[in-house]
C-alpha cells in the first residue's frame, strides 16, 4: 500500500483549516493545530512523522514566526519543509519568514490548484521522490462554465428542433436533482454522493439528443403518430447513445452516464418499455429518475398536440400507472417532493438558477465538489454571518465571479434593487440592464480588468434606476486574482453606496459656481470656457461674439435704487435667453454688460443679429431699455476667445461713441476705436507699440 505523507496544518481559523483538509485529504493525512503552542506539541510528538507544515502567521498566543524559531532551534525545520499561508502579503512579513527557513508561500483565498503544486512540489523537494499522481484536479469554474453552456445549447436545439419550450432541459434537471436528493434520503441502496448526482443532472440534458436525427414532420406532428412514425421516434433513444459512444470523451463518467440515460430512459420498470426491455432494476438509476422526470414534465407541459395539465392531475395519472410503470421507492419519492415540484420549476427559466442549483453552485465552486460536511457547515455559517452583517452595514455588497459568470448579491442589496441574488451572465440580463444600464456595466468590468495588484481599488459613480428612480451610488470594488506564476483574474467584490445626496449637493455646487447668481446665466469664467471649446473643435464652422452693456443703465440705479436695478438686469436676462437657441451660450460678463455666442451661417449674421437686438430692447415698469452692441465673428475676425472677445468690445465701443442704441460689427474701420471691457489692448494701441 503507498505510504500517505502527513501534512500539519496550523490555522487559528477553523474554516480555513476545513479547507486545506478538503484539499489535499485524498492523497494525505492530516493533522490540525488551532495555534502556535498546539503546532509546536504536535511537532514535538511527531515531527519525524510530518512531511510538510503549513502554516498561518498571524496567530494568538504564539504566532508564525515563533514557531519557525522554534523549529530552527530544534532544527526541525531541516527536515520538515514550512508552507505560510496568510491573507498578509506585505513584503516584510513575506522576507521574514523566508528568513526563519520557510521554503514557500501561498496567500488566501486559497486556490485549490496552486495549494495542492504547490504542497506536491515542496514534498518533492524534501522527500526527493518522483512526482505524485493525480494532485491536479480539473478547475470546476471551466467545468461549470461548459455544463452552463451545455444546458443552453441543448435549451435551443429542443425549442427549434422539438418544438417544446427551451425550458424542458431545465425542467429535467430540475426533477432530476429532488428526485436523486430524495432518493438517498429515502435509502442507501445507491449509495450516491454529491458528485454523482451533480453528474447525473448535468448528464440528463442530454437524454434526448438523438432526436436530432428524427425527421421534423413526424417530431412536430400535431396528430398521434402512426405505427410507422413511433418505431422511427423510438430509435432516437439508441441513435443519441450511439452518438455519445462515438464522442472523443466517451470514457469521461459524464459521457457514460449520458449514455446510459439516452439508451434506456424509455424502458419500463414492468421489462415492456424500449429498446432493450430491461426490466426492474437492471434499468441504471439515473435513466429511470430521468425517465419519471421526463413523464412529469411532457405531462405538466403544453406540446403540439396536447395542452399541458395540472400538477395535480399529472401526479394522478402517474401514481395509477397511466403513464408507464416506475419503480415504487422512486414514486415514494416523487410524492415527498411533489409540493415542492410547483415552486422548483417556476424558478427555472433560461436566464435564472434556481436557488438550489446556486447553492450546489457554490459549493462546487469553492472545493471542485469534494467538500466535506464540515466544510460545508463552516461554510453556512460564514454566509449567514455575511448576510447579517450586509443587512446591517444597509449596504449593496455584490461578487462577481469571471469563470462562472455569476453576479451575486447580498440579500438586503437585492431587495432594494428588485434583482434576484444570483444573476447568471450579467451582461447579457434584461432584468440587471433594468437597473444597471449596460453601458456602466461593461465601464466597471473594464476598470476591474485593467486594475493590477498594485492599485487594486476602484472608485466610481453610477447612476441606478431603482424602482424607476434614478439615485446615483458610489462603487468601490476589487478584483480577485489567483497569484501564481503571475495573477490571473477570477472575479471581483465590492458594494454599492447610496450618494444621491452628496452627488446632487456637488452637481448643485458646480452648477452655482459656474452660475452669475444674479440673473442665473452662465458667469464669464463659465463661458469663456465653454466658447474657447468650441472654438478649438469648430469643424469649419461659422461663430459670432456679441458684446452689449444698457445704455444709461446707471440712471436706473441712481433715480430707482439699486433693487430695481437688479430687476432690470435680470429682466434682461430673462429676454436673452428667450431670444437664443439652447446650444447658444449667453452670459453677464459683469455690472450690466452681457455675452451671446452662437454659430451662424454665411446668409443669417445680420438677421440674425438684428433680431436678437430688436428683442432685448423695450421698457421694464416704464424705464427705457436699450443696449449698444458689439459683434466679432469666427473665423473672419479671429479664432481664439482673446482676440474675438477684444474686437467685438471694439465694436460695442464703436456703437456707443456713435450715439448708442445700436449694433456695430467689427471691421478694420474700427481697428483703432478703444476696447470698453477687454482687458487686451486695442488694436491701434498694439500697433503704435510696434517699432
């Protein structure tokens, strides 16, 4: 018999320790301590029996590092190689342990690959024998990722090909797995394991595949078929077993299974069913469960030729026999899980899991589908500690899982968006896109695939729709990685905040400052930015600056008071924007001086302009308005904010020298007229300064 090498785990938290054992039990024995004082017991006792430690750093009572001077000291650790496993990745305590002779480290979360390469190739090194057999398992995220698309491929040949609904594969699996479930509640004659009914599940989607080669008039016939038709229909059950025995992974235990299902899911328990009339339990288990799955839903679901009935009814004819024969323990069982059967299978549509499959999910996901009870219980009660915490911290906590495709949710976070926990293929669900648009979701994906392990937090402000509200939410995530030879990532965690508040307070606060508070146009600094802007991307296209101040506008406030004058100005303001298009930019550049800039084509300028005129003048409470005006266009008389704003304040001063109340466009006539507001120096000034 080959010798087992003894590996000691240190870890002062249980699950963790669960972990490691579910890992690495089937080709070791284990041994576990709690703490340091424990571990170095153990090592005293046993030391020449221990092939390999790992061990945690960061420990009450005595504590890594401790325990590695110990081993130094005893020089223990000449011979029994040390692994630390720790969630501390910094440097220091990294160097320090390879300092007191540890020979590797792993970091948490563990990865079930890297643990069992890694512990194999320090075994190895130490025990200087040839590599062991079989230490690497087959990643379960791939395998759950292809059994997924399995299911889907399958769902869409049946609804095109059969003419059922694609949830029928679905609905198979489902009864499959309560039957199977119930089954080895009911008795241990089959002596099946969680691994072997997952199998078996997976496998019945493929039960029907021979129907592919069934001609489509008699698949899709309305009508009973004739005795011709059915003896074609009925060799679909060995054609789709001949095809899984011609597969290239026909020895996998899936494909044989699948094999065994799509051969004899039409036998009878009585010997009369088809094709081989295998009686009673020389039928394998897995085709009779699937078989009294398959009569239970073809009986609960519409077909072409039939409306569907009701589970009462369908329970009815099944258990008087009307519908074949089954075995009697497997019918016991169908009963027990009938009031569940409703519930169940309403839950499974082509774009949800099921709750129980999420769980089996889970649990297949964190040990490739060999945890243990203990595991599992560990397991339970870390997620009902995370929901209670979630629920408490009122925050929307969400993992992502890459492999699978899977959003998950904490409980509280899905009900206040209205989403389910667990959300399959995100980026393609109608029911996220509802809340999340999908435009958000790719930018988070994105920022969580360029982030590297050196800046690992992302910070971002979404906008949600939740029950048709829209609140803004702050997003702080981080990726997961698995660090091996380089890090490869798996998924992400983070949560959702509520910041509408905070958001609308700073929106409001950008707004104001961009705002004269006055007469709640743009302020000039605003403008000015948003001008030089378009000037920078004009694309050819045509520009005009205009420049007004109110003629006589100080008389309002010397004869009125200065109120009125307030009033005047945002009446003016008010005509303003009433007189312009809403891309055009206007602002109140300062005391009653205003800014227009809008783009014109070559025919429009002087309508244009003469209209915003003859609309900003009149009267407000009997006082006189009228305004001179400066125009500068683009790109005629400049291409940059400076030099239109000082040619169009050229202008305007050319208006007013000339008895006000009117509009001036800039010309070379008026190059040398001074500038009222700009604060360049006019053109004739520029000019006289040149040598």
């Amino acid at each position: 018999m080959e010798k087992k090498y003894t590996i000691l785990i240190v870890d002062d938290t249980e699950i963790n320790r669960s972990l490691l054992a579910d890992m690495l039990s089937a080709q070791y024995r284990i041994l576990e301590a709690s703490n340091g004082v424990e571990a170095i017991a153990m090592l005293e006792q046993h030391h020449t029996e221990i092939s390999l430690v790992l061990l945690d750093i960061v420990m009450p009572v005595i504590d890594g590092f401790e325990v590695l001077s110990v081993m130094n000291r005893n020089q223990w650790i000449e011979s029994v190689p040390v692994i630390t496993i720790s969630a501390e990745t910094s440097s220091s305590y990294i160097d320090r342990a390879y300092d007191l002779g540890a020979t590797d480290y792993i970091s948490r979360p563990f990865d079930e690959k890297t643990v069992q390469r890694r512990v194999k190739n320090t075994i190895m090194l130490y025990a200087k024998q040839k590599m062991l057999e079989d230490m690497v398992t087959e990643q379960i995220l791939e395998k759950e990722k292809s059994n997924y698309l399995m299911v889907e491929i399958l769902s869409n040949i049946v609804e095109f090909r059969n003419g059922e609904s694609g949830l029928h594969v679905l609905h198979i699996r489902t009864i499959t797995e309560l039957l199977l479930r119930q089954l080895v509640q009911e008795t241990d004659q089959y002596r099946l394991t969680g691994a072997q009914i997952s199998l078996i599940v997976n496998a019945s989607a493929l039960h029907d595949i021979g129907k592919i080669s069934i001609p489509e008039a008699i698949l899709n016939k309305p009508g009973r078929l004739t005795a011709e038709e059915f003896e074609v229909m009925k060799t679909h059950s060995v054609i789709g077993a001949q095809m899984l025995d011609n597969a290239p992974s026909q020895d996998e235990a899936l494909v044989q299974i699948a094999r065994d299902i799509c051969r004899w899911h039409h036998e009878r328990y009585d010997g009369r069913g088809y094709p081989d009339g295998l009686k009673g339990d020389e039928i394998p288990i897995a085709a009779q469960v699937v078989a009294l799955a398959d009569v239970y839903d073809a009986l609960t679901s519409p077909r072409v030729y039939k409306s569907a009935f009701s589970h009462e009814k369908a329970m009815e004819m099944i258990l008087n026999g009307e519908c074949g024969t089954f075995s009697p323990l497997l019918l016991r069982c169908l009963t027990a899980v009938g009031p569940r059967l409703i519930d169940a299978l309403s839950a499974s549509t082509p774009d949800r899991l099921t709750r129980l499959e999420g769980q089996q999910l889970a649990s297949q996901l964190l040990s490739g589908g060999q945890a243990s009870n203990r595991t599992l219980a560990l397991l339970e009660q870390e997620r009902t500690k995370y929901r209670f915490f979630a629920s408490m911290s009122k925050e929307i906590q969400f993992e992502y899982n890459l492999g699978s495709d899977i959003l998950t949710l904490s409980e509280w976070g899905a009900q206040q968006l209205g989403l389910s926990e667990l959300i399959p293929h995100p980026a393609a669900s109608p029911e996220l896109a509802a809340v999340f648009s999908p435009k958000d979701f790719e930018d988070l994906v994105q920022r969580i695939k360029t982030a590297t392990p050196n800046s690992p937090v992302i910070n971002v402000n979404y906008r949600l729709r939740i029950f048709g509200q829209y609140r803004w939410f702050k997003a702080v995530a981080r990726p997961l990685w698995v660090e091996e030879e380089r890090p490869t990532l798996t998924g992400c965690i983070g949560k959702f905040l509520d910041a509408h508040e905070e958001y609308e307070e700073l929106a409001t606060f950008r707004r104001l400052s961009m705002q004269d508070s006055l007469t709640k146009l743009r302020n000039h600094m605003s403008a000015r930015k948003v001008i030089e802007a378009a000037l920078a991307h004009s694309d050819n296209r045509r520009y005009a600056l205009l420049l007004f101040d109110l003629d006589h506008f100080k008389s309002a406030n010397d004869r009125f008071g200065h109120l009125f004058g307030d009033d005047v100005l945002k009446a003016v303001a008010h005509k303003v924007l009433r007189s312009i298009r809403s891309e055009d930019v206007a602002a109140r550049v300062g005391g009653d001086e205003f800014l227009i800039f809008m783009a014109y084509t070559i025919d429009q300028v002087e309508p244009l302009i003469q209209r915003i005129f003859t609309s900003l003048t009149g009267t407000y409470r009997d006082f006189p308005i009228s305004l001179s005006l400066g125009v500068a266009l683009a790109p005629e008389h400049g291409t940059d904010y400076e030099t239109l704003f000082n040619r169009a304040d050229q202008a305007l001063y050319a208006a007013k020298k000339n008895g006000r109340n009117q509009y001036r466009l800039y010309n070379s006539s008026i190059q040398g007229y001074l500038s009222v507001l700009s604060p360049i120096d006019s053109d004739s000034a520029q000019l006289a300064s040149q040598p």
